[in-house]
C-alpha cells in the first residue's frame, strides 16, 4: 500500500521458475495464487481501481490482501478505509511505530502472510534490517526505549490475555509518556492485526513474493 | 438451595444487610462513563448524526461503542463501514449466526462489553435467551446443527489458536455445506470480533445499561 | 445497531423467518433431560424428600443437580451435607461473597450449568443484577473493593494454577484483611466449585430453565 | 553416572560437605506444621474421634489432611462422608483405579500433598512401586489396559479443559466397557481430587513423613 | 484413611482381587526393553567399554540412556562427554544442586525417565528423601534458601517460556548471589535437561528398576 | 559452521555506524557484546583454534555461540562434537531437513540466536529464500511433502508437549517412511535445539550481523 518512501522492487526473480526446483515444496496449488478460497475478482469501483493504481506506481504491485478483498467491492472499500485511516491517518505514533506494532502481534499469532509484509514495512521504514527480523522473531531481543517496550507490551499482552488488561497497564503506557489518544492508538492498531492476522490464516492468504527481499540491506 | 434445618450460621455476619446496597461497587468512576480514556467527542458528521439518530429510534440509545469512537468522525465512519457491511450486509449466513459467532468469540476472549452485547443480540434474534447464555458461556453446550457446530468450532479455533487452521479446517466447513464465499463470512466474522474484544478490553469499555435485560423472556 | 441507509442484504435468505424456531436447537434429547448419564432415580430417604420439599417451597423447584445425585442416597447426603455448610455454615465471607467466587470459578471454567445457577444467585443475592453478569463473564471488569477482588484474584489463581499458589499469595490476602479461617473459606469455595463444574462438564449437566430469568431487575 | 577417568572438578567448592545436612531446607517453619493457616483444633466429635482412633490402629497415624479440617467438626465430618463414600463405597471402579485417578489427576496439578498420599496408595493397593511412580510422574508411560487408559485419559481432560468434554469423550468410555453409573464414578472422583488439589495447594498441606517410605519394595 | 463403621462396600467386585496381580500392565513390550525404537547396539569403543565397567562397579548397573545411545559410538561419546562435563565438571554449583535442576526441569516436562533418574540422583546426595520427592512433585512445596530458589525459578521459566527471560531474570539471579559464570551453569544444566527430556519421551526410554527403590530411607 | 557451501560475507556494513542512527536502539550494550554474561575467553585450545580458522576461512567469520562458551576448552569442545556430529554426521535426513527442524523448533521458542542462524541456513541449503521464512514463521504455511510434514509435527509435538508423545506418534513417522533410526534422528536434532534455544534466550545471545542478509536472493 502507498505512503512507505522508495519502495521499489523491479528486479523479482521469476517466481515460477524458482517453485520448480525449489526442495520441500508441492505443487498442487499453484503459487500465483492468494489464497485457499476462490472467489471471483469484482470489477474494481473507481476509487479501488485508482487505489490499486497508485499501489502499482508507488510499490510495483498489488498486495495480495487487497486482491482478496476483491470480490467484493463494499468490502474491500471498507477494508482499505479502515487500514488507511490507521495506519496512515494522523496519530502520535510513528508510521514505524505501527508497523513495530503490527509485526509483533503478528509474530504472536504467527502469521506467514502478515509476519512477511509488516516486516518488511518495519524494514523499509527504519532503515534497519535486523530490527524488522527481531520484531518478526522475539520484539523482546530488541533493545528499545522505555516508550516503546511499553507499547509492545501492552500490544501482545492484549494480544495474549485481553481478559487480563487493566487500569494498571494503562497507568504503565501514561507513565511512558503516552496519552489517553495514543493509547486508543496502540491498541486500535494491535486489535486491527488481531484481525487480519485471522483472516489471513483462515484463508491461507500468501504474500507477494516482492516482500522478501525487500530493504534487506542497510540504509 | 434452601438451607437443610440443621444448618444455621449464628456467628456470620448479617450478609443480607451487606448485600443490601449493591456492595461490590466503589464510586470512584461513574458508571456513566463509558470507557477509561478520556477522549473529547468531536461533532458528529451528518451521516453520523443521523445514523446515531437511526439508533436511537430502533433501539432506544446510542451503543457505547460508537460514542467511544466518536473523538474522530474518520475513524467512526471507518468502523460504522466495516462493521455494517459485515453484520447487516448480504451472506449466506444468517444475522443470528453472525451473532452466534461473535458471541462465541468473545466467551473465548471474557470480554464483558461484547459478551453483553451480542449475547443480547443472539437473544433478541432468536427469541431463544437461553441460545444467548449459552453463545456467551460454553457453545458447546448448545444443541446446535451439525453445519452451526462447525461454523463456530471454526470460529474459536480461529480465536484460540490462528496458527494452526488449515486445509483440513476448511474441509471440515465445506463438508457441512458451506461455499468458499461462506468460510470468508464465517472467517470475516470471527476476525472482526477478534478486535473489538480487544478494543473494548483495552479501554475498559462500558456496555449500555439497556442490554442486560434485553429479551430475556421467551417469545 | 440498525443498519446504515446504505447497507442492504438483499440476497440474504430471511433471518428472522429462520430465526423463527429457536433454529439452533436439535430434539434428538429432550431438554426435560438432566444429564447426559441415564440413571434410575433411587427412593429419597426421608431427609432429603423433607429437603427436596423445602427447595419446592422456597425456590419453586428442586436443583437438577440433586436429582442427578439421587440415583444413590449416600452420595446424595454427602454432598447436601457438604455444600450446604459451605455455602450456608457460619462465615465471614457472606453469602453473596460465597456466590461471587462460585460464578467466577465458574466461569474460568466455562461450565454452562454453574455459571447459570451461580451468576443467577449473585443477581439475587446482590439485587445488583449486572454485577451476576461481571462475574460470568469477567469479574475484573466490576469496580470490586480492594477486599473483594484479592478474594477472586485468589480464586481464579488457585483454579488455572493451583501449583504456584505460595505464602505470598496469602500475605496478600491477610494484607486485605482476611484471616486465616477466611483464607480457608475462600480456598474451600474455589476448590469445591472446581469440583462441580467438572462433575456438570462430565455428565453434561443442564440447568432448571427457571434460573436464566430470576433476578433480571434491579431491585 | 560415574565420572569419566578425563572429567577432573578441582575448583569446584566441596558438593559432598555442602550436601552433607540437607542443603535445602529453611527451618523458619517448623516440619510438624501441617499446613500454612494456623486453624485451632476443635474438640473431636465422639464419631471423628473413633475415625481418628481407626486411622491410627490400620495406618499407624492420622492423614493431616483430616487434622486441617479439625478446627470444626461439620466440615471435617462433611469431608470424611463424602470421601469415604467416594473412595471405599460401592463402585465398579476398583480402589486402586480410584487411586490410580486422584494420582494423575493430582500429577496435571502438580499437589505436593495428594502425590505424596495417592501415590503411596497406588504403590500399596497394586503392590507394583512402579506403577505408582508413573502415575505421580507421567500416566502415559504406563502400559495400561484400553479400559483404564481410556479412563485416565478423561479424568486428565476434565481436569486440564473441563469445558471440552462432551458426547464423544463420554462415547468412549462407553467403547471401553463402562456403564453410565462408572462414568459418573470416574467423573466424580476425578473432580474430588480437583477439588482437594487445590485445597491442599492453597493451605500449603504437608503430607505426614510416613507416606513417602510406603510400599516401595515389590510384593 | 480406614472405612468409618458406616461405610460398607458390599456390591462391589472384590478390588483386593482384581488388584493382586498388576492389573494395569500389559505384556505386549517386554519391560527389558530400554526404548520404543528398536537400533542395534554397536561394539562398544575401548574408553566406553571402561566407562560402562565403570558404571557397573560404582552403580551396580549401565544407566539405560547410555545403553540407548550405543547404537552409534560416535554419539555415544559426544553424549557422555557433554554430560560429565557438565554435571560432574567444576563448577560453583554443586551437584546436589545441579540435579535438583535436572529434576524440577524434568517434572515440568513431565519425563517419567528423567524424573526417575534424577529424583534418585537428588534422594541419594542429599541424603534427604522427601527433598528428592517435592522436586519431582512441586519444587515451590520445597522450604529452600533464596539462592535455591532463585536458581529454580529461573530454571522453570527458561523451560516454560524461554522467550519471555530477560536482563531482570538475570539481575535476580546476580542478586541472590550468583556469578556470571553461575548463571551459564544453571542455564546450561537446565537446557540440557530440556534436550534429554524430550530424547527421552520421543524414544520412550525406560529407566532401570534400580533407580526406583535407591536412597529412600533418610540417612 | 563449516560446511554450508558458497558462503562469504565480505561486504558487512559497519555495525557501529548503524547503531548510531538506528531507531528505537538503546547504546547502553554495545552491539559487538555477543551475550549478557561476561565470561572471559580462554587460550584456545590446538584443536579450536583450528576450527575457529575454518569458520572465518569457509563462512568468514566464527559464529557468536562458539565465542560465548570459549571462556572454558572443555564445554567449548564437548559442544562442538556433539553439534558437528548431529547436524554434519552421517543421518538419512538431509542437512536442509535438520536446518528445517532446527528453524521449526525455534519458531515455536521464539528464539532470536537461532532463528537467524538457522532460517539463513535454510535458505542457504534449500536456495529457497522463502522457505526459511516459512520456517521462521510458521512451517505450516510451507507446502511440504508428507515425509517432511510429518518430520516437522513430530519436532513441534516435541518442543511444545514432550509428555504427550506417544506410539501414534512414532508411527505416524513410520507410515511417512522414517525408519527407527530416522526417528532418533529427528528426535536429537529437535531436542539438542530445546536445549540450544534455551541457552541462548538465558544469556541473551546475539546473533553474528552476516547472517541477515545471507542467501536471500534466489539461486
């Protein structure tokens, strides 16, 4: 999805010829595909067919969530409003800081599809490869701000135990600097890839093969 | 259970009287608040306006949901969007079976905002309130379809263990009659409650007072 | 929430006409059935058809679970002779204290018949009928004394992880103000509820229809 | 196993002198204590009196279980009702299967105390240590019958996921021989040693010394 | 605990008989047989043929982990000098200690081999039976200095969640008086035991007899 | 470790410049720390100093974990052999399937050490880069043939419930085509990781810097 800077992934090796040889793997459902379930792509409306556009000029390509989406316009609008508002709109947080977020709840739940794409986004943005491989591995490893091991906390004790959440985790994120707005922020954005982290695994949805190298070296 | 006659508790004291005046509260937070951050509403839209207005003509008040969401009319609009298309829109599965679904998933998650909610909804769909206690304690309980038992067993293991759905699960759904187009439904539904269980748990979300007595009473 | 002007569902098939009939519901048992185990009725001593009778009175009913106990008078005396110095002997913790652990074990372990007679005493006992439903669902999300919620904070640890319960568990609770027979009465409620919900669980245990509508109103 | 003739521990502080006198243990509390509450004993009710008197002339002591209950003759006679009548009654279960059940049961609990007891029992009643020894360290490792496999395998369930149970766990206990009225039987004393687990784990229960020399060598 | 006078058994089938004659084992695998896969046991290399010459001098016997391993000499070796290394070689921790890691480790795993060998192996250093008995059972039922305990937590955590151990685990050790160096010693000894546990339990290895009745009665 | 083919890392950007303008970096430890214990190195012993030249000669540099035990010959050693033989020995699982295992297992521990070294390990043997990301992430999204499926339930059984494994497990290995010897194998191979990961997770290990971008183009 647009908004990350200098993404661009020209030089994908052929992705068909590779499944061919490559050990461990069967070929019964191709690899083109995104996901366990068919369903029949919709005509784009006009503002997902500009979206999916700018996706293409911005990133080289479409990403397979919102081809999955597809079947369904109203879903898919209403998918890419949601997103876009909370991962792009205003907040306190960092567009990193979300992605941080989003690849450690990922990792909780381990998800193949939202581990690989987050990751790279935590790659992209800071500019640091090994920091997007700890929050895709164990966000603890990682040697962070007080500020932010209190929002990751939170994000994957909210992840983990919902029921358990209190006043005093919330005392904790205050006490990191963060206010009431940046709280709903955290936790919007760790609930919302409770989400899709689901739904990418009840569909068995695969990432564009683009993600995998992308912003592997350092900036 | 009455007491037997040769049980008398003389030295308790007077639990009557302690239980008098609803004593396991303290004062501290007004219960008319909705949820512990403090988010200044901002002015509603005119489609939200009048979409608030809608609730309080059918339903008689305004879900604490959508007032918890109100500091920001993109975000509110966003999460009307996404949630109405999802449990009013069209699908092969029911309103009750929506509701069945998020019920489930929010016993799995002990979320007291969701649980009141969709509980009341299973209720009021039904006509059937003993359905509700039993979405919101154990499904399992439920004497359900054979097609119903595995959309919710789906659901929750979806909730509980997300890494492990695989094809098999999936077959599982086909073999009790559901379309690919059904699993996404059934899948979209669990998802979804998978982030409003955590959003209400991470801001202490306060349910409407009117659900708890909602359709209690056999139609 | 009703629906959003924009939000139709017209190729849905008719949920309500669906909803109609208590859809859900298989007759293959009867729902007069109060377990899953058939066993003959044996003949009530005369202490419990004098007991049987009291609950008759008093309540309009006899709890099923002491008609799943009468296929043996011996088990049937053990247990009413246990439960109800438990539940109604002399104790600091009051009656209403008591109920309050019984439904949060309870609802640890999701046992449908328990979290319905349990949750139903707490309304009752209380007048507080949202507070029966807090502890069925997720007790820390009631506003509880500091008292009241070291003794549930007790219980619930002593259900999921009886091995890790240690002095300091204790010193917290005389630090609220228990005392050591306190500590006991509290242990021995928590314990014996995790005996019934396992022995409901087992044998499928249902629950008298008249407890899910007793207590619904605020007093 | 020895040391290998190249395996030299030259600066290592003497292990031999430091292992000398029971390393381990703190003395702040005395080994006499049978539990953490201090609970004053009650005078014997002359039918617990003439148990007390039992247990010393067939054991050789009094279980300290039966001297935590001591401080009030109702409870502790309520306990010794309902346990004998479990354990020593009339049941197609075995004694030793009874205690072959609290043993395993007691072992998903890990309860110092009821390990200590039942295991001893299970080495007793069966005259196989061994046997005794697997039931207290891992029940799987037993080279049991399908019939008594079959029966552990659903007292460990409903202990760890009582809300689990359902038709077909209950379908095969009936595959393995069982009557209704022996379900019920393994059902209710697996829930009683769930029950007194975490009474004992909340009191810090200690089992008396005789216990762990019991019935080690093979009849 | 006895019968009381009142509680007859006069139905049930004789337990005395039915548990005379080590009712619960099948025959089906000989006990001789050291694990569940059958690989054929190599010529010994002249230091292991001294090494098991050795074993059988000071223990009376070849512990069967190492006859299991002896299918392949270079693993053998690799094996046995790893564990002498670590458990006899020179180090802050003595080896009462170490075994007390082997064997809280081992009960955490539930390893009925490991929790055999080394439950003996801590009985027989110490010369205290019961200490060998609570490590097996609950290492928290254990009265042991800070340092010890200390020690085994932090051997608990690192086998149950060894994602979740941090620089403040660390500290607590460092606090309660270990080196750096004891540090490495403890996480080794308790990683170690993480291995063979489950070496074990894939192979299910059988511990010798001996191990059961060794070192019961207190010094 | 020798014996990967083809790997040179010559052109490593310069750690310490990243760290200076890394997001989310704390400078507190310096990065060149390769764990939390400060052990001091030993004289290398003839027979290490060798295999340390092979390491810098074959891969071009000497991995951190032979580093963190160099403080002691002996361990340093013990711990080569018993590694080189296990994972570079003769075995019918291919050095790619022990990687996988080793990958798998630490998924499942979220072990940062070695899901770095061993997911680059994976892509270096297979030239699948996405395949060591399937294993870092979740093996269940790979499309893997059944032997392999097989191989990597049983590892994961393994590290999560050791206690659970049984006679169906080892034969569901052998109607996947594993002899008794192949289940050792996998057996060792996921065991000596349940060890490793923990080793490294209590001394916070960090992972050689050239492992992050090593093998990440298709072959």
């Amino acid at each position: 999805m647009p908004k990350t800077r200098k993404t661009v992934a020209k030089s994908r090796p052929d992705p068909q010829k590779r499944a061919g040889r490559a050990p461990g793997r069967k070929t019964a459902r191709r690899d083109t595909e995104i996901m366990a379930l068919k369903l029949r792509p919709a005509r784009l409306s006009p503002s997902m067919a500009a979206f999916f556009k700018l996706c293409e000029e911005k990133q080289g390509f479409v990403p397979n969530v919102l081809k999955a989406f597809s079947f369904d316009m109203a879903k898919l609008e209403a998918f890419v409003a949601y997103r876009n508002d909370l991962m792009l709109g205003g907040s306190r947080l960092s567009m990193l800081e979300r992605e941080m977020i989003a690849t450690a709840v990922s990792a909780q739940n381990h998800c193949f599809y939202c581990l690989t794409v987050h990751g790279a986004a935590v790659r992209n943005l800071s500019g640091d490869p090994v920091l997007g491989e700890m929050m895709a591995m164990n966000y603890r490893a990682a040697r962070l701000s007080k500020r932010q091991r209190a929002m990751l906390d939170f994000a994957i004790k909210l992840t983990a135990e919902p029921w358990g959440i209190e006043e005093s985790d919330r005392a904790r994120l205050r006490g990191a600097g963060f206010s009431d707005r940046d709280i709903w922020d955290i936790a919007a954005v760790a609930s919302f890839y409770n989400m899709t982290n689901r739904l990418a695994s009840a569909t068995d949805m695969r990432p564009n093969e683009e993600y995998h190298g992308l912003a592997r070296s350092t900036k």
